[in-house]
C-alpha cells in the first residue's frame, strides 16, 4: 500500500464552489443512466454519475449496497490506487462518515478480521458477501468486499485499478480466507456490458465532477478528436505510466527539474509512477521535489509574499500547511509540466493509430497549489522513495480516460466540461 493517501482527510463542511457567487455548469456532462432514458432496445455505451468535493482530499460517489429492492446508499472515494472495495460499517469505530455500510438480510459475513493499511489511514476489516446496485438500473450483483469495524483515518473506498493489485488479506482467525479475485469494474462491466473503459473528470471545489463508465464519446460532449495524448499502462496492477522528466515552464523559458529515473535502471524500475486519484499530492523523487520547492521558495521571496514557515515542505510525513489564497499570488509561479513516453498502439474501440513519442502534460500553479478548503491552498508536492505518485494535481487538469480493453490513458482538455466558478 502507498503512503501519504487520504493524508489529510479532515471532516469539514464545505461549499462545492471554491469562489463567490454561484458556478455556471451550462457546459457540464449531462447524468446519464443504463436504461439510456428508458428505451430497453438501445444497448447503453455509456453511464455518467455525479462525483463531489466535499471535503478537501477527496472525490466523493454514490452507489447503492444490499438488497436490490430496498439498497442503502453509501459514498466511496474513487481510487485508481487500490483494487478492492472498502466500506465503513454501521457499528464501525472510529468511522465519520454519515452513511456506513450495514450488512442486508442477503449478506453474508464471513468470519475473521484482518487490518488494511491505506497510506496515513489504516482499518480493522471483515469480508461480506452482499449485492451491489448501479443507481437507477437493474444491474445488480453479488460481490465480497471489505467491512471496517475500527477505522483510523480512512474512508469508504472503491478501488478502480486491476484486478491483479487485490493483495491476499491476511484473517486472524481464518487460516484458509480466499482472497478477494472480483473488482466493483470487472464486474460491472460484465453484468453492464459496457465498453471495458472508465474516465474521471476531476473539476476541483467548483463542480461538475463525473465518473463515466463505458465509451465517454456516447455523452455527446467529448469527441475522438479531443482526446490527443495517450500513453500506455506499463504494468496493469496500478495505473503505471512510462514519465520521464519534470520541467518548469514560465513565459519563453522552460528548464528540466530532473528525471524521474536514472536511465540505467531496470524495466520493473520504471513501472513505479501511477496515477492516483485517492491521492491529493504528487510524489516525486527527492531531487526532483526539492529543486521544485526551492525554486518555487524563490520566487515567492522575490516577489515578497510571506508564507509560514514549513509551507514548501517536501519531506515525507510533512504536514500539510494551509495559507490564505490572498497571500500567494499564482501569476508569479511557473506551469509544470509532466513529459511521458507516448504509445505505440491500436485503439480497437475507435480504431485510431497513435504515434510513437512524448506527450506532456501541463500543470497550472492552481492545481499543484490546491484550494484544500474555501480561499485557502497548501503545496501538493512531497518526496517519494520507491513509489511515485501522479494525484489530484495532474488529474483536476485533463478528463483522464481509463482504457482496460488496450491498456492506455488517454488525455484530453477539460477546461470546457467543468463548471466555471462565478465571480
């Protein structure tokens, strides 16, 4: 499991809007169901549900356990980091959120416990065998996953990486637990028959966050031609990604940071930056993040804003300082930018050939400065070791398709599909 996930999961009532006055969703993805409006002879492509900031570290998505003809609704953070679906129980210690899981008269507990750690949150589990409802359809299906009984720091979560990443579970009093073998996609995507493919579109605290499933071009609101990056997956456990370099970008100047791997490194070196939406941060290696932070440091001195101390720390375990978005003004700092090997590769989907090459990936100072709460922004960057993390900063930039049938990540802009915060 990686560490700094969840870090700051802190419970806090917010506003989805991260400015004054109320946002413009009149170009957002429009929700859409399996039923595809009610018409049972149209094979559906695509779902759309809603996704929601609500607290400063995390998306936040509705689905529906139990029994099908009477479910309970719980929320789960969207993980692209973790394969398996966790649940906060009704009886659970330590649990915050407001709906927890309570096995239905269709369940199964199964006996033992075991302890899951999630980066900084960690849990006490027991595995249930229940019903999983996609709102609003009549898909539904059984499915064993976790059930905290003690929690610490760690929230209800729904796993989207592969399969191959659901590491056997340890049970104290069950010597011979199966491990899980079945994740909530795989899953759904058969009972659904839906395209093997997922996007997220992260917009941050203004709104209009969806989770699509299947062929994202069957909104109506994203083209073939929109999505121009893609890269491969390089190892199918995590979402691994072939980077290569971290470059700073300002006017007509552009200057490397530093690689992410030395060149001499092996292949199964190389598999170890993903991408992570349970992750507020990006992770980068030591180097790379400190050369990041002074520079930065300098030119928030130059231009005479007054940080508290300890603001660009980058050392693992940093905790995360908030200042007030009047004290930093981001038209002083640099893009980022992120360049990856591109894929050499056939879309069976859409049946487009891509090029071999870089992509690269721009990071606005908003998104690697990110609004934790209402007018106040932290440094979403810290030192890694072994493991390399993409997170919110680079996701809240792109729609970032998921393709599992040809094992890519495509990117496209989203700047026309998010809400846009009033003024």
């Amino acid at each position: 499991m990686k560490w700094l996930r969840f870090s700051v999961f802190v419970i806090l009532s917010l506003c989805l809007t991260g400015c004054e006055g109320k946002p413009d969703c009149t170009n957002s993805i429009p929700l859409v169901s399996y039923e595809n409006d009610g018409d049972p002879l149209v094979q559906p492509r695509v779902v759309v549900r809603e996704l929601t900031r609500s607290n400063p570290a995390a998306y936040s998505l509705a689905i529906h356990v139990g029994d099908p003809a009477n479910p309970q609704q719980v929320s789960v953070v969207p993980d692209t980091g973790s394969s398996a679906l966790v649940l906060q129980g009704k009886d659970c210690i330590g649990c915050f959120a407001n709906t927890r899981y309570a096995p239905s008269g269709l369940a199964t507990v199964l006996p033992g416990t075991a302890q899951l750690i999630y980066g900084s949150g960690q849990a006490e589990v027991q595995r249930v065998q229940d019903h999983i409802c996609w709102p609003k359809t009549d898909v539904a299906f059984p499915m064993e996953f976790n059930v905290m009984t003690k929690s610490e720091h760690l929230p209800s979560v729904l796993g989207l990486a592969y399969a191959s990443l659901l590491e056997p579970v340890k049970f104290e009093t069950v010597a011979d637990q199966n491990p899980l073998t079945h994740t909530f996609l795989g899953e759904l995507f058969n009972h659904a028959q839906l395209p093997r493919r997922f996007s997220l579109l992260l917009c941050g605290l203004c709104g209009g966050s969806r989770f699509i499933v299947g062929d994202e071009t069957a909104t109506g609101r994203i083209h073939h031609s929109d999505v121009r990056q893609w890269t491969s997956v390089t190892k199918q456990a995590y979402y691994s990604v072939p980077a290569q370099s971290l470059w700073w970008v300002a006017s007509n100047k552009r200057s490397k940071l530093g690689d992410f791997f030395d060149s001499r490194l092996s292949d199964d070196h190389r598999d170890r930056v993903i991408l992570d939406s349970g992750s507020t941060f990006l992770v980068l290696p030591p180097h790379m993040a400190s050369n990041l932070a002074r520079l930065l440091s300098r030119i928030a001195t130059k231009n005479r804003m007054v940080l508290p101390k300890g603001f660009w720390g980058v050392q693992r375990g940093s905790p995360a300082v908030l200042v007030k978005q009047r004290h930093l003004d981001l038209s002083k700092f640099p893009d980022l930018e992120i360049v990856l090997s591109g894929g050499n590769f056939v879309d069976s989907t859409i049946a487009v050939h891509r090029s071999d090459g870089t992509i690269t990936l721009r990071i606005k100072p908003q998104q690697y400065l990110q609004e934790m709460k209402k007018g106040k922004r932290t440094f979403a960057v810290r030192a890694g070791e072994s493991l390399f993390i993409l997170g919110l900063p680079l996701l809240e930039s792109y729609l970032t398709i998921f393709d599992l049938e040809n094992h890519t990540v495509g990117f496209a802009d989203n700047e026309n599909l998010c809400c846009s915060c009033g003024g």
